[in-house]
C-alpha cells in the first residue's frame, strides 16, 4: 500500500468515510471492480451480517444475514482462511446450473454482477467477516488483480478493527461514569439493556424509509442504555423520591439531558475520542431523548422531523420501559396497557412512525420483555 493511501485513511475521519475511499481508489486502480460490500460475522450468535456496501442502497436491497455455519463455502474459507474467486456467476445460476441457486447469489446475478472475489477478513487469528469485491464484467481477476486486492482486505480488517475498538472504548469509558450511580438510579442493569434492544428493534424495521446500516444499528444497542448519563448529577433525594416531584424538583430533574451531553464531552476529550464515528448518534441520544413532537418537549422544545431520529427512537423505548417497569414514583403497566398509552400519546410526544413499528412488532417486544426479567433489586 502507498504510504499517501494511508495518510489519506488517517485524515479521515469515519469508516465510512474511509471505506468510501478505498472503494474510489479500488475504482481509479482498477476500473473494472465496481463494487465491495463487507459482512461481518458476530461469534455469539453466529450470524453474518451485512454491514457496508460502497452503494447504500444496494446494500438495502441485497442486506441479509444468515448463520455461518450454515454457508457452506464462507464457512469453508473461514476455516481454511482461504479466499474463492468466481469468474463468472452465471455459472451458478440456472440455466447452466440446473441445482437450486443460493438466493443471494441469484439477485447478484439479476442486478449484472459477473465476477466474485471474497476473502475473510482476519485481525490476527480473529474472523471479523468477508469482504466481497464484484465486477459487471466476467473474468477480471487476474493474479496481479488478486494480490492488490488481498492488500485492500488486510486494510480494510484494520480500518474495521480499529472503528470497533474505539467504539467499545467510549461505550466502556461512558458507562464507568454511569456506574456511579448505578446503585441507586432503578434504570440500570437488565433495564438499560433491555431498552437499548426495544431501540434497536425500532430502528432495524424503520427501513427502507429510513436506512441503519449494520453499523449504526449496533451504535444504537451500546448507546441507548447511556440515554439518561446526566442523572449522575441529579440528587437521591429527587431521583429516588417515591412520589410525585415538585416543579422544582422536575426542573432539576429535567437538567439530566443537558447535563448528559456537557459530561458527555468530557469523557469523549478525556479518551481522545473526538473523532469517534457516530458520536453525534451518542450525543443526540442524550440531548434530546425528552424532545416532544409536539414541541413541548425539554431541553429545546423542538418539533417533529428537528429531532434526531435516534432520539425519536430512544424516546420510544425509555417511556415503554418507564411504563413496564416499577419506579420509585409508580407502578409497573401491563404490556397492553402500556401499548394503548404509547398509542394516545404518538403524534403528541412519540414520533408516530416509531410507535407503530413497536407495535407491529409487540411478539418481539414481549420477548424482549422476557428474556431481560427483572432481578428483584435490593433496597438501598
Ligand atoms: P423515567 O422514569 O425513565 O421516565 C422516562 C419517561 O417516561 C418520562 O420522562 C415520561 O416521558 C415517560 N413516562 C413515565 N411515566 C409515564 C406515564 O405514566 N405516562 C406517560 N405518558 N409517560 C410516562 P419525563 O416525564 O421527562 O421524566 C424524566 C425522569 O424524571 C423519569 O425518568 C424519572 O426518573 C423522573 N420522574 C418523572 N416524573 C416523576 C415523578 O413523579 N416522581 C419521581 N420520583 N420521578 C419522576
Ligand atoms: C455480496 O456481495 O454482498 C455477497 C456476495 C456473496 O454472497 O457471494
Ligand atoms: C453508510 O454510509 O454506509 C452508512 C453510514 C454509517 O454506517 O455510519
Ligand atoms: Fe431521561
Ligand atoms: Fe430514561
């Protein structure tokens, strides 16, 4: 790789960003490579994913996941780290291949995709995916094609490996603040989790309209429990009081969100991590998960489409939660009963698009529900 390519990675500052680059370099190289797309693979559950492709909305068309071990030549190169060309994939296809085709590899072929180079992405002894690098034209990858593409692979586990390191750095760093008041804000621990999943729920079925890539809907799991960071400054006597807040009591509650994000620079200029990808997902999470559609919301009053979609999202998933669970000052609601408040207050304060995707999804939800039960907390 020319020194003058890395240099360049360096200056920029997200990976997609980046990966947007290398995919333009690849192209001024190369003409003939007009594409790559990258899918990771996640160990617990065994999946691969698509997370990147150079065009977005491909990749929502061809975005798919399915469990390695049931991907019989990924799986393959996987284990014998070996990459596979295809020079035509037609081949693989009917006519000429009469046997059922893998349906993805029939939409490449529909959408004129000819040749097929993939490769497993390894830091060290790591799988972190594959990459998959695809002409319009047959027969592109000679041998020196190949050895430059095996240089772009390498370079793009770094890029991802990196991107991922930084990402649980903030999240660790993030959540060490948060874990001083763990023991006393009821919203932790199964809760936050929880939430952060009913989040992620909403934000993976707002496609098309909206487009999350794999990335960012793994952002949304690690940011949305660190939604209410600025409650650390808010004092036990309001945050655990078991009855109703004074208006002064709710105005000093009511600091949590912009307290959140002043904290929230300090522990991003403490790491260094400035020029974290996606960090404005994070800020915008804490700024303006009380922002009502209506306008009155706090910290800003501001309306509808001005509020940032992962807060609109967020916003969702914390009032259910809020709603399910006991709190100092109420009762836990029954999931119908907190389906049918969701519904009276969309348009109002929650975004109207996000709720009726929650609730389309109430088997989901209700599963969530379950699988994070809540552990009896001791009194403090
Ligand atoms: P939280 O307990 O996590 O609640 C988050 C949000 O859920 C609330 O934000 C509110 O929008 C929604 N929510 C909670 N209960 C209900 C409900 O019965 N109906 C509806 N429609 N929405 C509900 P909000 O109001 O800005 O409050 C922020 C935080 O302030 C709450 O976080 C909680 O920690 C605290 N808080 C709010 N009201 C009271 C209260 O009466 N007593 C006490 N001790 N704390 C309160
Ligand atoms: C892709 O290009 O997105 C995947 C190609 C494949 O599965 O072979
Ligand atoms: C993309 O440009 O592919 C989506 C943006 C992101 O993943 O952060
Ligand atoms: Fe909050
Ligand atoms: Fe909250």
């Amino acid at each position: 790789m020319p020194g003058s390519l890395v240099k360049k990675l360096n200056d920029l500052n997200t990976l997609p960003d980046k990966l947007r680059y290398l995919g333009a370099q690849l192209r001024r190289e190369n003409s003939a490579v007009e594409r790559f797309s990258i899918a990771l693979y996640h160990p617990e559950t065994d999946i691969v994913r698509t997370f990147y492709s150079t065009s977005p909305v491909e990749e929502a068309i061809t975005a798919y996941e399915y469990p390695l071990s049931q991907a019989r030549s990924l799986n393959h190169m996987a284990k014998q780290l070996e990459p596979r060309v295809i020079q035509d994939l037609t081949l693989l296809v009917p006519p000429i291949n009469p046997e059922p085709a893998n349906p993805h590899t029939l939409l490449l072929v529909e959408q004129g995709w000819r040749s097929s180079y993939t490769s497993p992405l390894m830091v060290s002894t790591n799988l972190l995916g594959f990459v998959f690098f695809n002409s319009r034209t047959p027969h592109v990858f000679s041998d020196d094609l190949l050895s430059k593409l095996d240089l772009y692979s390498q370079l793009i586990a770094q890029l991802i490996d990196q991107d991922q390191a930084a990402i649980r750095t903030l999240a660790a760093a993030a959540r060490s603040t948060l874990s001083v008041c763990a023991e006393r804000d009821p919203e932790t621990g199964e809760h936050l989790e929880r939430m952060a999943h009913y989040a992620q729920l909403i934000a993976k079925n707002l496609t098309p309209h909206w487009f999350f890539s794999d990335r960012q809907l793994q952002h949304i799991l690690l940011f949305a429990p660190l939604h209410d960071l600025g409650k650390v400054v808010v004092p036990d006597t309001i945050l655990l009081k078991p009855g109703k807040l004074s208006d002064e009591e709710f105005a000093t509650m009511q600091r949590h969100a912009k307290q959140g994000a002043l904290l929230l620079d300090k522990v991003v200029e403490s790491h260094g991590l400035n020029r974290l990808p996606d960090i404005q997902m994070l800020k915008n999470i804490v700024l303006y998960h009380h922002e009502r559609m209506d306008g009155t919301g706090y910290p800003f009053g501001l309306k509808g489409e001005a509020i940032p979609i992962e807060a609109r999202i967020v916003a969702v998933a914390d009032v259910f939660d809020a709603l399910t669970t006991e709190r100092p000052y109420k009762e836990a609601w029954s999931i119908p009963d907190a389906l049918i408040e969701l519904e009276r207050i969309a348009g109002s304060h929650l975004d109207p698009e996000c709720v009726e995707v929650f609730i389309t999804h109430r088997d989901e939800v209700e599963a969530l529900f379950h699988r994070f039960a809540d552990h009896p907390r001791k009194k403090t």
